[in-house]
C-alpha cells in the first residue's frame, strides 16, 4: 500500500473511531488535555497562542479559548483560498462563518507577527510517540507549520494516538503531542 493509500486508511479508520465515541467523552477528555497544558510551564509563560476553533470531531477548544482570551492573545487560523490566515479572538462577537467550512473564525486585521506566537496548539487526525501529524489532507497547518518557528504542540484524543503516522517530506513534526493521560515526551 502506497503513503496515499495508508493515509487514506487511516482517516477513514480515525473517522470510524471519532463516529462512536460519545460527547460527554469528549468533552471530558478535552479538558484533562487542556488542564495538563494550563499546568505546563511553557503555557504559564507564553503570552501570544495559536488555537483553533474546534468542530464537533475535534478536541473540543471553545471553552479554553473563552477562559484565556482576556488574558492571552489568543489567535485562531481562518482559512483563506488554500492557507490559513492568523486574526485575534476578541469574543464571540468578532466571530463569524469561514467562507470555506462554516467553521466560526474572527473577522479583523490579519495577524502577521509570528515571531511573537510562542505557543501553537495544533489538532490533527491522528499523531504517534515520534510526535508525527496527519491532518486532514489539505496541508493547511503544514504550510503555516513550516513558517513558525513557534512550539507546536498536538492534541488529541487517546484513540488519535497511533504506532505509526505515514509521513511525506512537508509534513512538520510536532515538539510535543498532549492526550488526555498528559505530554507524550
């Protein structure tokens, strides 16, 4: 089986696994993972933060973003054309449907420092102990990835955590992996 084919496996069996697993789970889990990057000392010190605004079979971010915009700038990625674009989270009323997804993203001025962003919290469709990403197949966190020279770190669910993420030469590595059982490495 080819990478495109091992890829493809994996998100459908990924998908699979994310169909059957219950909201409340969800939900629990999203905030042990978000409670072990609060106590981690890297988030304690990072003031700028890439997040995302999560859709239903992602880790579930709206209630973190809401708990730390006021203090932190909280950033979160609107896709445009084929990358994404950074903009500030100022609340939910600077928040509106993507024009790709319908995913909610902030409306105003694009954020363009990344040499600020001390902290990238990046989802993905599965990860493994080698701190590799698979994505969705569009590349569009690789292709801002590779500009920022930001700690990433993903997150995931603990059936996100595979042996091994089929990898191609663009696709970045992350510093860290977070699941709900804490850091990987």
């Amino acid at each position: 089986m080819d990478l495109k084919e091992q890829k493809k496996e994996l998100r459908k069996t990924i998908r699979e696994k994310k169909k059957a697993f219950p909201d409340q789970e969800k939900k629990s889990q999203s905030k042990e993972i978000f409670s072990h990057i609060e106590e981690s000392e890297l988030f304690k010190r990072s003031n700028t933060v890439l997040l995302y605004w999560s859709m239903d079979d992602e880790v579930c971010t709206h209630d973190f973003i809401m708990k730390w915009y006021e203090s932190k700038t909280i950033l979160l990625p609107c896709v445009v054309g084929d990358d994404l674009v950074l903009r500030v989270f100022q609340g939910m009323e600077s928040m509106k449907a993507g024009e790709q997804f319908g995913i909610l993203e902030p409306v105003g001025e694009i954020y363009e420092s990344y040499e600020k962003i001390e902290l990238m919290i990046i989802p993905g469709v599965a990860f493994d102990d080698k701190l590799h990403r698979m994505g969705r197949g569009r590349g569009f966190y690789d292709r801002l990835l590779s500009v920022a020279q930001s700690t990433k770190i993903g997150i995931c669910y603990d059936f996100q955590m595979v042996e091994n993420v089929p990898v191609e030469e663009f696709d970045v590595v992350m510093n860290n992996v977070v699941t709900p059982k804490g850091f990987v490495k």
